[in-house]
C-alpha cells in the first residue's frame, strides 16, 4: 500500500435516535487530559525503593534437553541480587491448572523453564539486579548447556508417528479434539445440487502486538504473606485463578494494581507464568522486583494469535447460491503451551454459521502443540479464524458457480426479520440488519461505478478487484462454553461489577471491575451515572484502572471479548439506579417523609417533584448518611450510598452432550468492503477504496465506537498484508521485532470509509453490543479482493490469510496450484 | 591511550530545567529520562527504534530518544511532552488529540504529540501526505491513524 492524499471521511448514514442526557453524545474523554501530558500511569512508570530488575535468560532451542544450568557467575558480579532457575520454580510451585481434559491436561507448565525448553525465547533463568543494563550483563554470564532436540513446527505433522513429542507427560502432541456436529451433513449433500471441495485454508500467525510491552513491578509483604502486582495484565479474575493455586496460596494473597495499559488486545492475559517467577524473586530476595518485557521477546515468546489450519473442507449448495452445510477439519495450533487454551476449540461457535442461515454442520476440531511461541487470546480471538474461514468459503463457493458475491451473501444472511436468530448450535443472534450493512459499504465505495474503475485500472495496467468482509463481534461470554470441552470445568455463566458511592462532600466515585486498555472506561461509565443522578459527567470520578483491594471484582473481571458496554455498564447501570434510590430514600425522608417517588434528582440535587424549592443537594445527603446518620429516622439507617452491583448475564449451561447452547449475550455486526488494485507485475497492491459498517445497536459514545472500528480495521489490514509469525525449519521465530515484523504506519493505512446503523439489543439494559473485535472483518475482504482481481490471470484460490505481495505474486505465476485445491461436484 | 570512560557527569536542559547528573556511557537517553530524571512521559515501545514513542526533540530535532545515548545529550536541550502545555493548560496540539479521539490507550501518544510537534514547528500549514510522512516513524496500534491524522490537522488550522 502507498500513501493517499484523500481525506478520510466518515458517512452517517442514518440518524441517531435522540435520547435525552449524556448517553449517546460524543463527551471529551476523561483519560485523555492525563495521558495527552505524559501524565499517565503505565507499569513501567511506577519505581519503589531498592528494586531490583529483572531480566529472562531465554532458550535459544525450539525445542532442548537442559543439561545443566551453572548461575554463579552471574551472582558474583556487584549489585547482582539473586537468580531464579527451572529447578527452584519445580519444587517452589505447583504446575499451572490447565483447562483440558487428557491428553492436554496432563501437560506440565511452569514459570520457568523445567527439564527441558520447547520454543526459543521460553525463559530458562531470570537474573535480578540493581539496573535494567546489570539484569542483562549479568544474564549473558548464566551458563546453560542444552541437547538439541528435533523441532515440531508443522501442526499439520504434529500427530503423524514419527513427531517428535513436546510434552512426554502428555505422551502426545494432541492438545484437544472434538466433533461437533449440528443439524443433518448427510441429509444436505443429498439434497444439494454441488459439492465444493476446497482441499486446504490456512489461517496465518500474528498479533496485535500492543505498543506496550508486558510486565509487573512486584511487592512482597513477608508479614501478609501477600504479593503486589503494579501490572498490565488485563483480565486479573483469572489470572489469580491461574497464579494462587501455582503458588500454593489464597487468591486473597495477589493484588493486581492496573491504572493505564498501553493497549493489549487479549495479549495480556496468559501473563501469568512471569508473574510467578517475579513474586518467587520478589519473595526469594525480599525486594520489589520490576519485570518490563522487551519488545523482542514480546514478539518471540509471549501472545501469539491462534493459527489454524481448515482441510478437506466441503460446501453442499443449491444451484442458486443457497448454502446448506458444510463440513471441515480443523487444526489449531497453540503453539508450546495451552495457557488460554483450549479455549480457542470452542470460542469460534459463537459465531458457527457466521452471517449465514446455514443450519447443517460438521466439524471435526484438533489442537496439537508445536515448537512455537504459546497462544494468547488476540483481538477477535478465535472467532476471526472461523469467520475468515466461513467468507472463504462463500467467495471460493461464489467463484467456482459463477455467482455474484453480493448476491451470494443476501440470499443467505440472516434476514432482519429473523432476529432473535436461533444458529443450529444454540446461539441467540440478538438483532442486526447485515443486508443493510452490506448496501451502506457498498455504497460508500461506488459498487454501482465499479465496472468503470475496473476498466479504468485495466488501461493503467493493473487489476481491481472487490471484496467484501462479513463479520459478526460475539460480545459477553458464557464461560459455560468451556464445559463443552471439558465438563467437569466448573465453569459457567458472567459477572462483572461496579461499585458506585456518594461520598461525604458529596463526591459521585464510580469503582470499576474491569480493566480498560484505551477503551474508554472512565468516559462511558461516567455518562452513564450522569444521566442516572442527573448530573453531568464532569461531577463524577471514575477511578482509573483497577485494583484488588477495591473489592468491586468478580471471578471473570478483566477488559476482553467485546463486553464493557454490556457486562462493565450493566454493571454500572445497576450500581447507580439502586444509588438512586438511596438519594431518593433519604431526601424523602428528610424532606418530611414524603413517599421516594416524590423525590426527583436533578443538578445535583435530590428535590420534591411537586415543589422543587424543597432540595437537599447531593453534598448534604453525603455528609447526613456518613456523618450525621443519629438524625436520620430508624427506617433508613441501613442506607450506606455505597453501592456494589454484580451484573450477571441470563445464561444456562449449555447442553455438554449436543454441545448445544447460547454461548454470547450479543452479535454486533462489521461488514466492511475494499478495493484494491493488483500490479500483475510484481503482486504488489494498494488499496485504493475501503468501508467499514459497523452495528453494535446503541451507542453509548459514537467516537469511542468508529475510534475502535478504525483501530480494528488497522489491525486486520495488517494482519491481511504483512503481519505474520513466520519460523523457519529450526523454530526460529523470522519477525522478532517491529523491524522484521512490519505493522501499518500512517503512510500503508488506506482511507477508510465508516456508517453505521443501529440495532439496539433487546438482551442488554442499555441496548448496546460489546464490540471492537470485528475488524477481523478486514482480512476477510482483503483476501476476497485479492481474489476477484486475480480473475484474469489464471482465476487463482486465496487460500493464505496473510498474502504479502510474494504470495500474490505466487498465485499469479502459478495459477494452478491454487485450483487445484479447489473442486466442484455437480449432482 | 586511556581506558574508555564508563561513566560521565552531563548537564542536559530538559523542557527549561537544567539536570546535572552522573550516567553510565551506555544508558540511553530514554531510559536517562524516565529512571533519572522521572519523567515517564516519554514511553518505550520496542528496542528496535522504530515504534517512535519514545521521540523527543533535541536542539530543535527530532530524535528517538532510545536511538541516542545520554552521554550525547551533554549539553543540549531537550522538549519532551512534560513540557507541551504551560501552567496546566493543554497546547492546541494535545487539545485537538482529545477533541479528535486521536488517542486510545495513549501510549503512543507522547512521541506522536512530539513528532506532530516537530512538524509543525517547521511546517504549520501540512497537508495530510506531509502529515502522515511526518508522523511515519510513530506506530500506533489503536487507532489507525485516522483520528490522528485529523487532530494535527485541526491544530495546523487552530494555529494559523
């Protein structure tokens, strides 16, 4: 891609509801007065006395017996504080809870590397000392002797006899496999009029690669027993669920301290195996000690995406594009270590028939470990693979009948009147309207002219091509979704919580669960308590980050998967409506005790409806209940302003046998359409045009919302361009850093079209969707694109979902391959 | 010939202050910034020189400050984004970010404002090419550049 000069426009394209008060309108953020002077407070920033650095001596082998390991060197080297090996780590922790039934649970995980390392970069010795400079001295003098071991790095091989095995505990390379089966697959090959055979799809590594990097600066208090974590890890809930029991202590022994984070997509979950070693050393040296990953290792041994490989892949279809079923194999590779997974084997059936009424489908699901970095929930995580697989499917199905893309996709949207839309495994579709999404994307492109700019492009010399990206943001999980791959997982259902006070001088304090990484938070929960106490969003503090000892967090508390608006709000909205009713309990009881609904909050005050001279403001009440309370009648003394409220979301556990249930509250929709131009050359490419369309129904605050729907097509477009973990036959990760690993600059991103429609949920208090993770629609179009404007040189199959332009190139000079991968049974 | 020298006093002016301290010759000015002087403002991001958040200008350039050692900055004058407002009040630049939503998690924010900066110093009438080159050795993950792109140009426009 090269630069453009036109001006990035963004199309309203139908008007807003007016709702009264602050929700739905465009405040200035709260965070940003902080972060825009350098004022913010990131891990990195925070210093504590006499705090010693950390720094990971990491396995040069992707796959190694650890012979030996000899740290004296290093300790004798001044200002050296101490080290930490495998072997203390094995007799100091338990292994890491894994998720999995057998083979994958038996695999042992550590925070060091134990025995033997299985991906280069896995931390083998962590050396602490009084500067970042000394750490890496110092970890240069640790002595490790290694026996080379053969190297998995294919997951398609990982199961064939002679595979070298990662884990022996496991006594296998299979992590998890699974059949899922809805519907009737072999009552729909009868009844279709083709069979398309696509032999295989590969979803490529990548990921969102946050700018900040990970880390913790961490406290032992040797009195409590009780560790500090100053961090950026983004879903604490879990973590400590992952972290107490390694540790041999309560969950009540870690407290996570977060304030800003700079960005982490679902990368800053799977934290934990650091965070052990960092409080082993923090309580082994009896000092704060400070973690901050460098940007290499960040990219070699911390959060891939999930790669994923679709074989043997058919579509049965009538002849006139209606689609029936489909049945696939899948292979998901997790690379080294499950960590989040297998969670990744059935997040993707939020989203099974993707936009599509396709109601009959068989998939034959394996994860295997590889010598490769582990895997890490990564902005839309595991659903995007699906999704990318499933428009492959419609364009490749598309293609190979002659029928048109768009027509294709009509015919088999779900329709808008369909919703709430039942999927054939048990998924509620909550609203959407996808066709319309698709008519506003494309006409903010100019379909209607694209015959012209085709031909235009043609005397240029090059080809253009259309694509189009459907793409569903499946926000709110129920975690009872993992009881389909492990039922004795006691895992089911959602919270969050927020807690929300009036304070003495009448101070309006909102205590959030969730951990925000630039989404917002502060802003959005602040309207939303303005408009409950009608006051404005200046007069409330939304205390930045989140923080254990707040005690307003549940067990699945942390920022990901799409659900602030939903599960953080709700929780909000809870919180502040029974505040409410406290204000209006104790002004009515003041006032002369007039019943509560006479009592009216506006301004800042509580006031009679009938008589608004009669008000107390919110200062008087603040200072009655917590100063004051002995004039209060007896009645309302149990009042506290204080308000802690646990938003649960209406689920049941899904039916472990049919694998059948509803595995998300909400679907927002992206439906996003590019243009490109291919230089048939070189497969060097631009594109010239793009439009997102993005649904997640009420807006709580529209530019948080297109500012997301930006930053997820960035990603996507990366991701579809340039953005791949390659490794070589050896493990050797190729793009190790922002040098090798080319992410858009200002100058690659193309201008980009938004609309938006509104389709409020009828599931969600407020009637908004959680989104931000349906950019993934991006890599969709792109490759459907890259595909239309192959047509006239050889009508090759996009098969990769990373295509650089030597992969263009490759399916221009040799057309062939890719057919071959494709076939079509009339019947 | 002497040993090579490990270690140096330097005086730096940083956004008016002037610091005199004793540093290691290999720390880099990034790290002299935030652990010596703390101001964390100025934030790493890779260590490859090429995510850009940690820009700063030195003597009327634009640097990333972990391209360049501490010892090299003897003498000069640095502006970090500590220094873009006055008295607590927001430059039209850091302004028009949060008019704009041209910040997310805010992380990049810093070396963006200060590349921005630097561009507008030399040039205040940018077009949106001259603005996206400017600000091509500043990687962002949240926002696309979009908003971005859109705040330095109203500030160009608030300015002149």
């Amino acid at each position: 891609m090269t630069e453009t000069a036109a001006p990035t426009s963004a199309i309203v394209v139908e008007e807003q509801e007016t709702r009264p008060g602050f929700i739905g309108t465009n405040i200035p953020r709260k965070e940003d007065r902080r972060l825009v002077q350098g004022e913010g407070v990131f891990f990195d920033d925070v210093k504590r006395h006499g705090m010693g650095f950390v720094h990971f001596v990491r396995a040069p082998y992707a796959h190694a017996k650890i012979v030996s390991v000899d740290v004296s060197r290093a300790l004798e080297l001044k200002d050296v504080y101490g080290t930490l090996t495998g072997d203390e780590v094995a007799i100091l922790t338990d292994p890491f809870f894994e998720m999995s039934v057998p083979p994958g649970s038996e695999i042992k995980d550590y925070a060091l590397a134990v025995g033997k390392t299985r991906f280069v970069g896995e931390p083998v010795v962590a050396v602490v000392a009084a500067t970042r400079e000394l750490a890496r001295d110092a970890a240069e003098l640790v002595e490790v002797e290694y026996e080379p071991l053969e190297p998995l790095v294919d997951a398609r091989a990982a199961l064939e006899p002679e595979a070298p095995i990662l884990h022996e505990d496991a006594g296998s390379n299979l992590v998890w496999e699974g059949v899922f089966d809805w519907g009737d697959w072999e009552g729909c090959v009868a009844e279709a009029d083709r069979i398309v055979r696509i032999k295989e799809l590969h979803f490529d590594r990548f990921s969102s690669t946050p700018l900040e990097c990970s880390g913790c600066l961490v406290e032992f208090n040797r009195g409590t027993g009780q560790w500090t974590m100053y961090c950026n890890h983004q879903m604490p809930g879990i973590g400590a669920i992952w972290m107490a029991p390694a540790l041999r202590v309560g969950t009540d022994k870690l407290r996570f301290v977060t304030q800003d984070i700079g960005g982490a997509f679902g990368n800053k979950i799977c934290l934990h195996p650091y965070f052990v070693a960092c409080c082993l050393l923090a309580r082994k040296l009896n000092r704060p000690v400070q973690w901050t990953e460098w940007r290499t290792d960040q990219h070699t041994a911390n959060a891939h995406g999930n790669e994923r490989w679709f074989e043997d892949t058919e579509v049965a279809v009538k002849a006139d594009g209606t689609l029936l079923g489909f049945k696939t194999s899948a292979i998901d590779d997790c690379g080294a270590f499950p960590r989040y997974e297998p969670l990744g084997c059935i997040i993707w059936a939020q989203v099974t028939p993707g936009c599509y009424r396709w109601q009959n489908i068989h998939v034959d699901f394996t994860q295997v470990a590889t010598n490769k970095s582990p895997v890490s929930p990564n902005r839309g995580y595991s659903r995007m693979q699906h999704l990318w697989f499933t428009e492959r499917v419609i364009d490749i199905v598309a293609h190979e009948l002659g029928l048109d893309p768009v027509e294709v996709r009509k015919r088999n949207y779900v329709k808008e009147d369909e919703f709430p839309w039942t999927t054939p495994n048990g998924c509620i579709y909550d609203s959407g309207d996808y066709a319309r999404c698709l008519d506003i994307a494309l006409e903010l492109i100019g379909y209607d002219g694209i015959e012209e700019r085709r031909e235009d492009a043609e005397n240029r010399g090059k080809l253009l091509g259309v694509g189009i990206g459907s793409t569903l943001d499946s926000g709110t999980n129920n975690f009872g979704q993992s009881m389909l791959l492990n039922p004795d997982l006691q895992f089911s259902g959602n919270n969050e919580v927020a807690t929300v006070k009036l304070d003495i001088f009448g101070e309006v304090v909102v205590t959030l669960g969730t951990v925000p990484q630039g989404q917002g938070h502060e802003t959005t929960a602040a309207q939303v308590v303005a408009d409950a106490l009608g006051i404005t969003p200046d007069e409330v503090t939304v205390r930045p980050g989140h923080d254990t000892y707040w005690n307003s967090h549940a067990g699945f508390s942390g920022t990901y998967a799409s659900q602030f608006a939903v599960t953080g709000l709700g929780a909000v909205k809870g919180a502040v409506d029974q505040l409410a009713g406290e204000i209006r309990t104790i002004a009515a009881a003041v006032l002369g005790g007039v019943p509560e609904e006479a009592v009216v909050l506006e301004g800042g005050f509580a006031k009679l409806r009938a008589n608004p001279e009669a008000a107390i403001p919110f200062m008087g009440i603040g200072a009655i209940v917590n100063a004051n309370n002995a004039v209060l009648p007896e009645e309302v003394r149990d009042v506290t302003l204080n308000c802690r409220y646990v938003y649960v979301p209406p689920f049941e556990v899904p039916d472990t046998e049919r694998k059948y249930g509803n595995l998300t509250l909400t679907y927002a929709t992206q439906i996003h359409v590019c243009v490109l131009e291919v230089d048939p050359e070189t497969g060097a490419y631009e594109i010239v045009d793009y439009a997102a369309v993005d649904d997640c129904g009420n807006r709580i605050h529209p530019q948080i919302v297109e500012g997301q729907v930006h930053g997820a097509t960035a990603q996507a477009l990366g991701a579809a361009t340039h953005e791949t973990f390659t490794y070589d036959e050896q493990g050797n990760l190729l793009t190790p850093n922002f040098y090798d690993y080319h992410v858009p600059h200002a100058l690659d991103m193309p201008p980009i079209k938004t609309g938006y429609i509104e389709s409020p949920s009828p599931f969600t208090s407020l009637g908004a969707k959680g989104m931000g993770e349906g950019g993934g629609a991006g890599i969709h179009a792109v490759c459907a694109a890259l595909q239309d404007a192959l047509r006239p040189v050889g009508n090759p199959i996009v098969h990769e979902s990373c295509n650089p332009p030597h992969r263009v190139w490759e399916l221009i000079s040799n057309p062939e391959e890719s057919r071959g991968r494709v076939a079509v049974e009339s019947r | 010939m002497s040993a090579p020298v490990a270690q140096k006093t330097i005086s730096v002016e940083v956004n008016g202050t002037t610091y005199e301290r004793d540093v290691e010759a290999r720390r880099l000015l990034v790290h002299f910034l935030r652990d010596d002087l703390d101001l964390t403002g100025t934030h790493v991001g890779c260590d490859t020189g090429n995510c850009g958040a940690c820009s700063v200008i030195v003597d009327g350039t634009l640097l990333k400050s972990c391209m360049m050692l501490a010892i090299q900055a003897d003498g000069a004058s640095i502006e970090t984004v500590e220094g873009l407002g006055t008295d607590g009040e927001l430059s039209s630049l850091q302004q028009a970010f949060s008019e704009h939503h041209a910040l997310q998690c805010g992380y990049c924010t810093p070396g963006m404002l200060m590349s921005a900066k630097a561009l507008l110093d030399e040039n205040p009438e940018p077009t949106e090419g001259e603005i996206r080159r400017a600000i091509q050795g500043n990687i962002c993950r949240c926002t696309g550049y979009v908003n971005i792109v859109e705040a330095i140009s109203a500030a160009a426009e608030a300015s002149t």
